[in-house]
C-alpha cells in the first residue's frame, strides 16, 4: 500500500485544499476517517503495536520503541520483517502537529506497554479521542495536552479513569476554564501530579 507523506496529509487536510466541491467539512472529515481508520486485517497481520504505530506515524506523530533511546522519525524507520511480529512495543508517543482523531484512537487496543503520550498542536484530538485512552489504563503513565482547541473539561474528566497515570501536563486549551483545571485536580488518582504551563502552578495530592 502507498503511504502519503505528512507534507501531503497536512497539506490535504488545510481548508484551503478543499476543492469547490467540498461543503461545511464534509471533505476534510472524510480525508480524517480514511487516514485514521482501523484495518482488523492489518493488526491481525502485523500485531497491534506495529499497525498502530502505522497510523500514528501515517499521520505525522512520532514514536519510541521500549527499550530503545529515540524516537522514529521516518514512516520507512518502521520495522520490516513478518517475524518482528510482538517483539517491538510502543512506549512513547509524540503526536505534536499530527493529524490523529477520534477515528484512529481504538488502535491503542492491544498496546500494552504505552507510556507517555503528548499532544501538542493535534487540533483533531477531541473529547471522544481522550475518553479512548482508557484503552491504556494498565500502562500510561504520564500525559501532555496543549494547544487541542477541541478538548472540553469532558476530555480531561476522562483521563481521571487511568489510575497508573503519575503525571500530567496540561498547556493552552481554549475550552478549558481555570476553574474546571481546580475541579480536575480534585479528581485525579492521589498519586498523579498536575503542571499546569505558564501558570507555575504543580499539584501533589498527600
């Protein structure tokens, strides 16, 4: 299968890559279903960490493999060999400027060593995105989300269900209120710490 470059998908997904045809989005959330759908056949293929890793790397996020020291910066970085099947596991997950939603988030299934994952500038993750990674309940452990202008105190209620989560760092989020930061604070596992960016603001419940 060909694999459209990150350069392509960001630029078929600006509005103004949107040809006439296209009305109120219809183009763009279609683009965003097909670059973020789940293929069964596939994970039954090639395992769940590597199909996820596809997508996530197909939409222009990063990631690590546990037990390595970077991160994979290129689609081809992937590994190639049928019998690497279950030896590689997701640890980390960098989704700055990606193009993941909703639609993508049930690959996570099955991944079961998903550490960190951080979201920067991912203006599709959305509240239905966030609520999806209870999926990664047993293993997530620290969490970043900044600039996702689709994310409510609905998303961020969610995360309060990852009991193994230790930290969590929250940036700009136009649709999160100082006040629903406090109240989310207050449900949080006891032993998840909260940064806030720009605020100089930690928490550490006793």
């Amino acid at each position: 299968m060909r694999i459209l470059s990150q350069k392509v998908i960001s630029c078929l997904l600006q509005p103004q890559s949107v040809n006439k045809f296209a009305k109120n989005g219809i183009f763009e959330r279609a683009l965003l279903f097909v670059f973020n759908r789940v293929s069964k056949s596939r994970v039954d293929e090639v395992g769940p960490d590597r199909a996820c890793a596809e997508w996530l790397m197909r939409n222009g996020a990063l990631v690590k493999w546990q037990g390595y020291k970077s991160y994979i910066t290129h689609y081809n970085g992937l590994p190639l060999d049928p019998e690497d099947k279950g030896v590689y596991h997701i640890e980390e997950v960098d989704g700055t400027n990606a193009a993941i939603s909703q639609h993508g988030f049930p690959h996570f299934a099955g991944c079961n060593h998903v550490k960190k994952i951080k979201l920067v500038n991912a203006i599709y993750i959305d509240d239905s995105a966030l609520c999806q990674l209870n999926l990664l309940s047993k293993s997530l452990v620290e969490m970043e989300i900044s600039e996702c202008p689709e994310v409510t105190f609905k998303g961020l209620k969610c995360l309060t269900e990852l009991q193994n989560l230790k930290h969590l760092k929250i940036g700009e989020l136009l649709n999160v209120k100082d006040e629903e930061i406090n109240d989310l604070i207050k449900l949080l596992p006891t032993n998840c710490d909260l940064i806030r960016e720009g605020k100089e603001k930690e928490k550490v419940k006793e």
